[in-house]
C-alpha cells in the first residue's frame, strides 16, 4: 500500500531555515606559497571532515576544553547531516563512484591538501 504524501507536507519537513553561521575569525596571519598569500589559523586541534565521525570527534574534544577547528568542504555539515542517512549516498556519488579512499586522502594531505 502507497500514499501519496502531499508536496506541501513534504515541503514542510525539508525547507528548513538554516542557522546563520558567526562571523569567521581572523586570521593570526599570513604565509606566502608560490604567488599566493595564504591565511594563517591556530588551534589546538583540528577535525577533517563534518561528518558524523568529524563531529562527535569535535565534541568530545571540546567537552574536554580543547580548541577545536573543524575544517569541511561545506559551512554546513557533512554527509550525514545533510543527508540524514549513514549510507553516505551524497558522498559517493560526489566522488564518481569511487567511494572513500584514504591513499588519495593521503596523497592530497602530504601535497598540501585536496
């Protein structure tokens, strides 16, 4: 048996209004790399990636009052929070079905990152 949900219901658990993000902190300075200046930030701890793992890591780091820094591809949580789903079904199908791979990993963060 199928029920058609009305849009207007499915509208409503969906579109939702996101937080607004405080303003990004400033940099204690800056490097040079090649032609570019980049900016400097300190922490005591830095998470890579928002996911689920990510961000339990950055709370039970916070919890025990360290500085955290998460660093993600998006100001608004990885892929389970924007999906909603373990299966990480927007992360593969944004990595041409490739699926996770800690050598690329690897190799992106010994050259300086992705």
């Amino acid at each position: 048996m199928t029920i058609d949900l009305p849009q207007h219901i499915l509208d409503a658990m969906t579109d939702v209004d996101m937080p607004r993000l405080r303003s990004e902190t400033a940099p204690s300075g800056t490097m040079v790399h090649g032609d570019l200046q980049v900016p400097v930030y300190r922490s005591g701890c830095v998470v890579v990636g928002s996911g689920a793992a990510g961000l339990r890591a950055a709370v039970e780091l916070k919890r025990r009052r360290n500085e955290v820094v998460i660093v993600s591809q998006s100001a608004w949580g990885g892929t389970s929070a924007c999906s909603g789903s373990d299966k990480q079904t927007l992360h593969t199908a944004n990595s041409a079905d490739q699926g996770d791979s800690y050598k690329a990993m690897a190799r992106a963060i010994r050259a300086g990152g992705a």
